[in-house]
C-alpha cells in the first residue's frame, strides 16, 4: 500500500493506464503509466497489469519480463489512496493486489523491475516479488505497512533478504536509498536514475540470451526449495481478510 496520495483524479482513467509491449530478444515490457498521479495504483491499474501478465505468460516469444514506469523520478507511490471505493470494492482491490503479487512471483519467467525513484508501497511489492531488481541511483524505497496498519511484504522479503533485514525494513516503515537497498539485497545493482530501465533491460536480455527451458527449470527449483509462491499466498489470504475485517 502506500502512504502518499494520488496528485490526480481518483477512479478510472479515460485510457490505459499501462503499456506491454515485446522486443526482438524476447524481452517483454511492463509500463506503469500514470505519472502525473506519481504511478499510483488504482483498480484499473491492477486489471490491466494481471491482463498483461496472462498475455505474457502464455506468449512463447517472451522469455523474460520487466516492469517499469514511464517516469524515472518515481516507480509507483502504491496504492491509490484516493480512489474512491466502498467497503466492497476495497476488499476487491486488495483481492486484486494479493493476486498480482502471487501472479508475479508464480510467474514462469524471470522478471525484472527497474526501481528508480519512489517505489513505495504496492510498488515496493512489485519489485520483490520480482526475481531481479536493478535500482536506480535516486531509489527511495519503503514498505508502510505497519505505518499504515497493514500487514504486508513478511513472505517475500524474508526470501528476498533475511528475517532480520526483514523486520528492520517492516517494523520501521523507514525509507531506504540505493547504497542501502544494495547492502541489504533489496537490488542487484545500481544504475544512474534517468538509465534505471536501460539497465534492467540490459539485465533481462542477458537472461534472455540462455536458453529458456533451463532458466525455467532453474527457477522452479529455486521456488520449491523456498516455497515462496506458499508463503506469498497465505499472506495474500490474510491481507484480503485484513481488509474484509476492518474495512480498510
């Protein structure tokens, strides 16, 4: 979730909101196309996102899968806390929520998400249940929950870097820069802010370039000796209930 509001108009937007699209080496791109409401996510953001991901995954020319936002000062400030929503609804958004983050880190292929600037939040979710993260040098990355009242981000964290770098980023809501991110194995390298998403792009065509069926295999592997796609749905159930509880 996030703890910045939405600078722009809540509910859905005219168009699309998120762009796909695939290059020659089979490297597809996700797009998160709101910046003039800081790349917050909204209902019609998480539709388009999970539709872009079935696409992906049953298409045989994509072998690997980033996300990125078309401004480099911000990856997404998370949730759109001013989009106008019901009781109802809001329990629906968070359903939404809970399956783009067990649909990513499900996902068949690798994936790679360029980090630059704000990645807060629902953004921050994105990014470790990616398999790679490339951060750029302006990151300002924090995950909110206990801020916010919401349990979120335990499951794929621990995975991603410990119990104990775990609870430091979860217990504190603190915001962490690019130096720190790469100390605690939140990215696997650091890019200049404005060439964030060319060098996750550059990240992913250098696993594109093997072949596909063992980078699969070898991530199956890698997801059933850790059993994360298990942990990521369990705390998915318990966020959905969370919200269905108290109203969220």
């Amino acid at each position: 979730m996030t703890d910045a509001p939405d600078n722009g108009a809540a509910g859905d937007e005219p168009g699309t909101v998120t762009s796909y699209a695939v290059a020659e080496d089979g490297v597809a791109l996700i797009r998160l196309e709101r910046s003039r409401a800081r790349n917050a996510i909204n209902t019609q953001m998480l539709s388009e996102l999970l539709e872009h991901l079935a696409v992906a995954r049953g298409d045989e020319a994509v072998r690997v899968l980033v996300f990125s936002s078309d401004d480099h000062m911000g990856f997404s400030a998370g949730a759109d806390v001013r989009e106008e929503l019901d009781h109802d609804a809001h329990v629906r958004r968070m359903q939404l929520f809970s399956d783009l983050y067990d649909t990513i880190v499900a996902f068949p292929k690798p994936t790679v998400t360029a980090c630059h600037g704000d990645v807060v939040g629902g953004g921050a979710e994105i990014a470790i249940a990616s398999d790679l993260r490339v951060g750029g040098s302006n990151l300002r990355m924090r995950f909110p929950g206990a801020a916010l009242g919401m349990p979120v981000g335990p499951a794929r964290l621990v995975t991603l870097c410990g119990l104990a770098a775990a609870k430091y980023l979860l217990l504190t809501s603190r915001t962490v820069g690019s130096d720190e991110a790469l100390r605690l194995g939140l990215v696997n390298r650091v890019a200049p802010a404005a060439a964030t998403e060319e060098s996750a792009l550059a990240l992913a065509a250098s696993v594109a370039a093997h072949p596909p069926e063992a980078v699969a295999r070898l991530k199956r592997m890698l997801h059933e000796w850790d059993d994360i796609e298990g942990r990521s749905a369990a705390e998915g159930v318990g966020q959905v209930e969370h919200v269905r509880r108290l109203g969220f």
